[in-house]
C-alpha cells in the first residue's frame, strides 16, 4: 500500500474491493472504524455480534497491506470453507494446520513466502512448532488477526491456553499490529484480551450484542404443554421451518411422530 494514500483514497479502495469481491455497497456498523485503525497500524480491539461482518476487516485491508495478514483461528474444521469461500470472491488465501502432512506444510509455507496468497489462517496450536515459527520469520507479515479472541481470556467462556502463546507470537514475526475480534467480551474480557495479547493503546470498536432478528424467551411448562406451545410456535411462523432441540433421541422420534 502506497504510504502517501490519503485517508479518503483508502476508503475509496476499500469500497471499491468490498463491491468487487463481495458485492456490498457500504460497511456494515463499525467496519469502516474498524479498518482504519487497522489500515494506519494501530492494534485495534473489535466486539461485534456474529453475522456483524467482523471478518472483513481484516480480510480487505490484507488485499491492500503488504505482505501477508495471519490469522489465527481455532476452528480448524472451518479453515477450510472460509479459504474456499474467499477462492471463489478471487481473494488468494491458505491454511496451515494439522490436516496437512509435513510435506503439505512445507510447501505452502514456500507459495507464501512466493507472495502466492495474502491471508493465511492457522490453528494457535501452531506456534508450538519451532521449525513453523523459524520459516514464518522469512516471511513479511503486516496484520496479525485473532479470530474468536475471548478464547485468550480465562475470564471467557471458552478459553484455550495456546492462545497465550500469541504474544509471544506476535514478537516473532516482528510485532505487526493486532487485530483482535471476538463477538462475546463483557468488560472484563476484553480487559484480559488486551493484557494477554499485550496490545498497545488499542482503539476499542464495540457495536453491541443485539441481534434484531433473534427473540429470546423462557416459558414454563410440563411436556404436554411443551408440545403444544411448540405447534402454536411452528403456526404462528411464516416459514414453516426450524430447529427444535430436545434431550434424547427418544424424545426426538416422540416429537417427529406426533409432528
């Protein structure tokens, strides 16, 4: 990215890359505040609730930084959709996690170093590899991104040593910025994602939890009464279907019978 692109001008390219790729016209709430604080190199926190579009704020500012934006992600059994979807907009990315055998490993580490791919997602179990950590460092990495990062937090609900590794991490492959995104961080969560990750003077996106199309409610009831809120529930909809949920399986066939 050119250094004397004013601040109008990148997000003139970042629109114009949103349409092209992904066919949006504008950003979504606190994208665009997002991606400026990521663009202008400063660590930058972001809470935004799941379907908020948090993943492209790092994923249009990689096509536009140099070198490489890393991102660290702990569902391995996704990576490889998320790469497949980002194939498909014509956005080059890869993985690195324990699907691939060594060989597999190694020579995708040689396409990246090639500058073959701008997004490559690992699993935080990775950094445990010393010779990945080594080959990494032969490799220019502009944004560091923890995805799901409440799981550095043991304040969170879900929490996984090896994101503590990160820190560390981050000093290997020269310290570039951080972007830490998570949709579920009360205040003292995302207190112990800053301190974890050690994050310096991160601007603090926060658009909220509330999903307007999700309704929440809890009703008493005994079984017979369960079965009956349920085909009022399923009457009152437009759509007739759904997801019910129940504890056993023999409750599920009880359920599908009388529906």
């Amino acid at each position: 990215m050119s250094s004397f692109m004013s601040p109008q001008e990148t997000k003139t390219q970042l629109l114009g890359l949103l349409k092209a790729h992904f066919g949006y016209e504008s950003f979504r709430p606190g994208q665009e505040l997002a991606m400026d604080s990521v663009i202008a190199g400063r660590d930058t926190l972001v809470v935004m609730p799941t379907g908020g579009g948090k993943s492209l704020i790092y994923q249009l500012p990689a096509l536009i930084l140099d070198g490489i934006t890393l991102v660290v992600s702990p569902l391995i059994s996704l990576m490889k959709d998320q790469v497949d979807s980002l194939a498909k907009v014509g956005i080059p990315a890869t993985y690195i996690n324990s699907a691939l055998s060594p060989q597999e490993t190694e020579a995708r580490l040689e396409e990246i170093k090639k500058g073959k791919y701008k997004l490559v997602y690992i699993a935080p179990e990775r950094f445990y590899n010393l010779e990945f950590v080594r080959a990494l460092g032969e490799i220019k990495v502009s944004l560091f991104a923890i995805d799901e990062a409440h799981c550095i937090s043991q304040w969170g609900h879900d929490f996984r040593p090896s994101y503590l590794r990160l820190k560390d991490a981050v000093k290997l492959v020269g310290r570039p910025p951080l972007l830490a995104l998570t949709a579920t961080a009360t205040p003292e969560v995302r207190q112990d994602i800053v301190k974890q990750s050690a994050m310096v003077n991160p601007e603090l996106v926060v658009t909220g939890f509330s999903r307007p199309n999700l309704q929440f409610g809890v009703l008493p009831a005994n079984d017979s009464a369960k079965v009956e809120i349920i085909m009022q529930t399923i009457e009152s909809l437009s759509e007739k279907s759904g997801i019910i949920y129940v504890g056993t399986r023999a409750k599920s066939d009880e359920l599908l019978a009388i529906l």
